[in-house]
C-alpha cells in the first residue's frame, strides 16, 4: 500500500481518520533538489504529508495550495495537492541558499503563517493563521481552528538514514464530523504511538491487517476507501521556452557573449530548468527565421 491514503471513519461515523505512509512520494520530491539540510527537508516532507492526506478530502476539479512563510518572510514552503492525488513541494530557493538552522521551531521562528487556497480557478477560499506552535502538525491544526472552526489533529514523521537519506515517511491526519463529542479527537490523540506503529509498516500491511488494529483501539471502525497520491507536475522545459519570449533580445545576445546561463523555477513543483548559451543561440537563430 504505498503512497495510498487509506480512509476511515471511526467512532461510528463521528471521527474522520486517514492514514498514509508516502515515504517514495517524499524521496522523488527531494531529488528534485537534491539538498541535505535535514531541518528544511523534514519541514518539506512533513508540510508535503499534511497536503497528501488533505488531497484525499478534494473532489472533482478542486486544488489545494499551502504556503508556509517563516519569520524571515523570504523563507518558504510551499505545497500544492489536487483531487487525482497529485502532490507537489518544494522550499524555495531563497530558503535552500540561505537557512541554516538546527531546530524546526527556529527555522519557523515566532513570526510565522500558514496560507491556504482551496478551490476551483476562479471560486477560491484563502485562509491566513499565524503559526503560535512554531510546529507544523500543531499549527496546521490551528490554521482547521481558526478558519474552519474544526477540530483536528495531524501527526507527521519522517524517519532518516544516518547519511541522510530518506528512510520512511508516514503521518495520520483525524477530523471531528459536525455534531461529534469533542473527547473523540483526545481519545486519537492518545493513541498516537499505536497509530504511528501502523504507519510505519503501512507499505508491508493489508487493507484487512490495518482495520483489524484500528479495531483493537477503537470502535466503530469503518473502512471507506482508498485514494491515491503521486509526486505529478506537469511542467516540462519547453513550457519554460515562452520565457525567453519576454526577455529583449539585445539582452539575450548579452547573456550568450557573457556565456551566462538563464534559470526559471516552476512555481507548482520548485524544478530548476536551465537554459544555456547554446539554447539561447539556437533560439534566437529561430527567432530572426520567422
Ligand atoms: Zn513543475
């Protein structure tokens, strides 16, 4: 079951509860950039689960974009989810160049805030909260409070090798239904250690093994689907080639004397894509022919 968001209801219909290890989906996401800074990476790969586990809550058309800005506001974090589970994130370039921090809580600072967009092109809803937990499952929490006015609790980890690669990738996320006991959220939260221990063997577990140990913890427990989830931009470098449209030609003919290189980031998925001299050449040969 890997990369599969496995959905429940528990409490008898009271309490959402989804499940998920993605550990492949956050490998392909940090060879993207290929950087080893474990604090950044583990914000990265925990704010990605958090969207992985909501992409399960979108339907038809619908997308979710989240960016979390730390306290030096140039410093960021952004995801995007849609209803296919396709996942994106990335930490922005400033972010990778400059942070340097040996906890979470630093990295996130005193002034942070979570933004959310949900919705369909033009019918959208944005959220902004700030981030008083200085923790990213606590204070997506907060952001479902204060926007939303649920309850809900997130738990993401991720596990590393002591080389720094990526060794596992699970989180849960729980929701109260409208009209439910506010203990219910409490009574999940308890059982954190038990669920992170399922989460860790997710990817070796039947559908019958997982339900069979949410059973033993809770009652009312009621499987109601899968959905799955995948690292998918559909960016490309030739969807990239229109930037060199917008820049003077004059200017171009100055980046291939100087042989500089030009690079443009994809904002949905954060991949580089280089152009070189050479491009630049055969580019703007092309250009004089029309
Ligand atoms: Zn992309």
């Amino acid at each position: 079951m890997k990369n599969r968001i496995i959905k429940t209801l528990i409490f008898n219909k009271q309490l959402r509860l989804y499940l998920i290890n993605n550990t492949e989906l956050i490998e392909e996401i940090l060879q993207i950039k290929e950087q080893s800074n474990i604090i950044i990476n583990t914000a990265l790969a925990n704010s990605v689960t958090i969207a992985t586990l909501l992409s399960a809550t979108l339907k038809g058309n619908q997308r979710l974009s989240t960016t979390l800005t730390m306290s030096k506001p140039k410093y960021k974090i952004h995801t995007d989810a849609d209803a296919h589970g396709n996942i994106r994130g990335y930490a922005n370039n400033y972010l990778l160049s400059q942070g340097q921090y040996k906890t979470i809580k630093q990295l996130i600072g005193l002034k942070g805030a979570i933004r959310m967009i949900k919705g369909v092109d033009m019918n959208q809803f944005t959220g902004i909260t700030d981030m008083p937990y200085q923790n990213i499952d606590k204070d997506f929490a907060h952001y479902f409070k204060q926007s939303e006015q649920t309850d809900t609790l997130f738990k993401t980890h991720v596990d590393w090798e002591g080389n720094g690669t990526i060794k596992n990738s699970y989180g849960f996320y729980a929701q109260l239904l409208p009209n439910s006991s506010e203990g219910l959220l409490k009574i999940v939260e308890e059982k954190s250690e038990m669920l992170i221990s399922i989460l860790k063997g997710l990817p070796h577990s039947t559908e019958v093994e997982v339900i069979n140990l949410l059973n033993r913890y809770f009652s009312g427990v009621e499987f109601i689907g899968y959905s799955s989830a995948q690292f998918f931009c559909g960016c490309s470098k030739a969807m990239f080639y229109g930037l060199l449209h917008s820049i003077d030609k004059s200017e171009l003919k100055e980046y291939v004397q100087t042989g500089k290189s030009i690079t443009s980031t994809c904002n949905i998925c954060g991949r580089n894509y280089h152009f070189n001299t050479d491009e630049m050449k055969t580019y703007l040969r092309e250009g004089s022919t029309n």
